[in-house]
C-alpha cells in the first residue's frame, strides 16, 4: 500500500461513502470560494501520493477538479483519502466531478473491476451516488471559474450551472456533459466535433472569451488533458489546464496557485 494508506473494511467504507454522499448533495452545482490562497489540482487517476502533497500544500483551500479513478495504480486509495479528507474538512477541500466518476467510464478504464475485486457491487453503487452528487464547477475569489473539461455550447451564464440538476448519473444534459468533457483548441474558431466523440466539442478563444467577458471573469482553469510539461496556457492567458498525474508522461504533476490575486504554476512533488 501507498505511504501506509490502508483501505476500511466494507461496512466501514459504506459508512464513509453514505456520509460524504450526504455532504456533497448539500453542495451548488456551481460553488463558490472566498480564500487569500487556493490550490488547484487537475486529474490524479489514483496517484494518491501527489493528492497527499496536494492536501498537504499550505493553501487555505484545495480545489480537485475532477478524474479521481480509473486508469492509475491506486484508485481506491485516492478517492478513499479524498473523501475521508473532505469529511474532515469540508468548507477546505473542494471536489468537483469530471468525466471517469461516471459508470460508463468506470465499465471500460477500471474503476469498476478495481471496486469489484475488493467489495461487492454494493459499495460501487455508493461510489456512484458519490460522483453524482459532486459538483459541476467552482468560482474561485469571484475571478477564475474551474471545471473538468470546459465552456459548454450553449453556456451562456453561471446561472446555468447552478441550475443543473445532482444526481444526473448518466450525464443526459449537454452543457453537463460538455463541462466534464471539452477540450480547448487555438485552431478552432467556435465549436468543432471533438475526437474524444459524440457530444463533445472542441472549443475556441472566442466563446470562451465572451463567456468570461459575459460573467465578469478573470479565467478559466481546467484539467481533462495531459501535456508534457504538466500545464499549458491558452488563448492569451485567459485559460490554464493542469494534470496533477504522475502516472502519464508528464515531467511532474502540477497544480495552479491564486495567492494575492496571482497566479502561479507549482509542481506537486
């Protein structure tokens, strides 16, 4: 087991899921924090170790910005610590929904199996009341917006965030979905067909831009997309992605600080 981390017996994670289920659901689809410094981390993929750094970090708040499982070496033990950390301190940790806390992903990239190796279909059926009962998005000091994918066709306001229904576990509106799943592109003027496929979109600077401008914002910070470098900023500064995943190929698992109004990239290691 990673530094120590040793998994609960299943009555024991049963408990602890029905509980952060509970806090969670109370939570707005589109939260807001108020902090001299935040730090935000993009998809850890079950690196529990860089989400321990992460929660150590000095930062009054941690935004987690989704991508918790699936795929990596330790995915009970980071959405374990994550959840058993947001029990502890709720109004300090945020986590936000991104597209693998959701059943279809779980089916094909391991969370699933993973879950079923160790507990009965039970315990990942709390799992996924968890994951719908996260939320879409944070408004972070009233200036930078974060979510997992990105501007949604359609998205016009905050108000529509907020309005989102929870418990939507199969993702059936679109601007939900596309939170969770749209990715950035310079060569794109407005909205393309993602790759990624049906009912994701590529997006460009100018309807981010106009979103941004529309809604008084500074930014918008992301996570969904692994670069070598850990980061990367687009359209001018007005977007920042981050992967916090040191099992990709990336150089070191990076996290976005706002301290004081600025903005820096920091390397969780």
């Amino acid at each position: 087991m990673p530094l120590g981390i040793t998994l609960p017996d299943e009555e024991e994670l049963i408990s602890l899921l029905r509980e952060a289920q509970r806090i969670l659901s109370k939570e707005p689809q589109l939260l807001r924090v108020e902090a001299t410094s935040v730090l935000v981390v993009g998809d850890t993929h079950g690196d529990v170790e860089t989400s321990l750094k992460a929660l150590e970090h000095e930062a009054e708040v941690k935004v987690f910005l989704g991508d918790y499982v699936d795929r990596g070496e330790y995915q009970l033990e980071n959405i374990v610590t994550l959840l058993g950390k947001k029990l502890e301190e709720p109004e300090q940790l945020i986590l936000l929904r991104g597209n693998h806390e959701t059943p279809e992903m779980n089916r094909y990239y391991g969370f699933l199996d993973e879950v079923l190796s160790r507990y009965s279909m039970e315990v990942y059926e709390e799992f996924v009341r968890v994951f719908s009962s996260m939320s879409y998005a944070v408004l972070i000091n009233e200036a930078l917006l974060g979510v997992h994918g990105g501007v949604a066709r359609g998205l016009v306001t905050l108000e529509q965030i907020r309005s989102l229904p929870k418990g939507d576990v199969h993702l059936e509106d679109p601007i939900a979905f596309q939170l969770l799943w749209n990715d950035p592109d310079e060569r794109v003027a407005e909205f393309s067909p993602s790759p990624r496929g049906p009912g994701a979109y590529l997006f460009g600077a100018k309807p981010l831009e106009e979103f941004l401008s529309r809604n008084n914002l500074r930014a918008l910070v992301r996570a969904h997309q692994p670069f070598p470098e850990g980061y990367r900023v687009f359209f001018e500064g007005r977007l920042v992605s981050v992967f916090s995943c040191s099992f990709y190929p990336i150089s070191s698992p990076k996290g976005l600080l706002l301290e004081n109004r600025k903005i820096k990239i920091v390397e969780l290691v």
